[in-house]
C-alpha cells in the first residue's frame, strides 16, 4: 500500500453517514461566531474482518473557515463521495491511498474528503494492531491533552481564568484559548499570571486580517513575553500564501502557526490538522516535507475539541 508501508488493505462490507446534532452546554465563542450546538457529520466503515472505523468531517455550518459548511458536506458525502469509495471498495481491498485518489475527482473540499479517508484508515489500523502515532511516525511518547477554550460572553479576564482553573483542575495540561483584536494580551496575561507552567495556545482565528500590517505587528507582538506556545492562525487559513506572513517574525516570540496553509517558510510551526487538508496521507507529506520533526510535533486529539461542553 503506498501510504502505509505494512499497513495492508481491508475489505469493506459496510458503509454509512451518520449525522449528529450535538448539543453544547454552554456557548463556544470565537472571534468569527458563537456557537450554541455544532453538527457532526461522522463516516463509518464496517470490515469483513468485523472491525469498524471511524471519520469525522469538522466543516461548520456556516463557511466561515473555508468555502466547506456541513449541509454542503452531507450532500456530498451522500451523494458523491461514498458512492466513489463504494466503488472503490466493490474492487477489492482498499486502504486510505485508494480512497483518497479516487476521491480527487471532486475539487477541493478537503474536510468531507478527510472524512472517508480516515474512516478506512481507521478501519486499516484497527485490522492490523498499528497504532495512529507509529504510523504518523511519531516517537509514542505521553501527548499532554488540551481543552479549547472560547471567549467568555461578558469578556470578562476573570471568568477566563476559572474556565481554565476548572480545565487545569480536571487534568487538562494544554489550553488553546481564542483571542480576537481586543481580547489578547489582557487575558492571556491572566491566565499566565496564574498558571505559568501550562503548554498556552493563542488561536485567533484569522482575525487579525483585517488589520494594517503594522497593526498586525504590534497586536502579536505584545504577546512574545507571555511564554506562548504558538500563536494560531492570526492572518487566516490560507494567510501563509502572502507577503505579510513575512513580515510577522519580528522577534524570538511565540510561534506563528499557519493552520491548514503550507509553504510559508517564514512560520515556525505548521499545524497541519487531518481533517482540514485531506485526511493523514497528505499529512505524513506534509510533515516530511515541511519539517523533519513535524511528525513529533503532530496534533493528537486525545479528547473531542468540545469534550468539556458536550452534554452528557
């Protein structure tokens, strides 16, 4: 399989779109929305062997990350997508290389392609007793897990603060706190006055865009002595393709993280989320390619991104 050397293929029997309204307990606020409930488009494929995988598309309701929303995505998961992978699958066994370069036909729509991908990759590493971090080839080393955490309906520093008291009480040991022009360094610096060994993660969203690039300059660079990790996604998801992107390391601050953007030589770290640029074959390119300890550094969602506000 070439995406997977010693990961072989599996045969599907099974195939299904499972749509789930999931309800928050309370609001998730960003710096683009607020969100009161989220739905999740899941895939999952069934073996002969009677394993299952799993994938999940993450596009929102609105396009307010990329050109993809969750209605669009069904419909093409239904209509399009799983009706190729069916296919595909009808032909023999498959592993999530085929799948994914059949699914090429369909322009773009990176997140509902990542969805089948990674439900037969699943599928395939559940067949065969790989763990996700041996095949991403990572070190398997303990992945501190993290809480995101959105910005308080009052904008109040305070009320930050003791949602992520709260997380840190619960064992979270990673915070990815959303920010927004205005909502910057006054909360963060709370935030680190009180927790000064916790892995602190500033996620604006791509709302700095709009501002001036010395704006831009200034806005980020008031958070460089507040010990951040990185900085993610401050110009946007495909940011990292402009000049400005090299004018934003001004200092040895925290690192400036593209999100879904590749080729920005000038960023520190890549964030380079499976689902958000087609599942984990891309990925594992993207990481040898970009940095050759990408792989180490690789995201693991150790808990659902909204673990703490599901109700239950």
């Amino acid at each position: 399989m070439p995406d997977g050397p010693g990961l072989p293929p599996v045969e599907i029997v099974g195939i299904e779109l499972i749509e789930v309204d999931l309800r928050l307990v309370e609001p998730v606020e960003t710096a683009r929305a607020r969100w009161d409930a989220r739905p999740v488009l899941l895939v999952s494929v069934t073996t002969k062997g009677g394993r299952q995988g799993w994938g999940e598309c993450v596009a929102l309701p609105e396009p307010l990350y990329s050109e993809e929303t969750s209605a669009g995505a069904a419909a093409l998961l239904a209509g399009r997508l799983l009706p190729t992978m069916a296919d595909v699958a009808a032909q023999g066994p498959v592993g999530p290389g085929e799948v994914a370069a059949a699914a090429e036909s369909v322009a773009r729509n990176s997140m509902a392609k990542a969805a089948v991908a990674d439900a037969v990759l699943d599928a395939c590493l559940a067949e065969a007793g790989v763990p996700l971090w041996r095949y991403l080839g990572a070190t398997g080393k303990p992945v501190p897990a993290g809480v995101a955490l959105g910005i308080p309906a009052d904008r109040s520093p305070e009320r930050l603060r003791a949602a992520v008291d709260a997380a840190v009480a619960e064992g979270y040991r990673r915070a990815k706190v959303k920010i927004a022009p205005g909502w910057d360094r006054l909360p963060l610096e709370v935030v680190r006055a009180v927790h000064p060994g916790l892995v602190l993660v500033a996620d604006a969203n791509g709302s700095y865009a709009g501002l001036a690039p010395t704006d831009q300059e200034e806005a980020l660079g008031a958070l460089d002595d507040l010990g951040l990790a990185a900085v993610e996604q401050p110009l946007g998801p495909r940011a990292a393709r402009h000049r400005h992107d090299g004018r934003m390391r001004w200092r040895s601050g925290p690192a400036l993280r593209a999100g879904r953007s590749i080729g920005a030589r000038c960023l520190a770290t890549v964030g380079t989320r499976r689902r958000r640029i087609g599942a984990h074959c891309p990925r594992r390119g993207v990481a040898r390619r970009e940095r050759p300890r990408a792989a180490d550094g690789i995201e693991h969602h150790l808990r659902q991104k909204y673990q703490k506000f599901v109700q239950r």
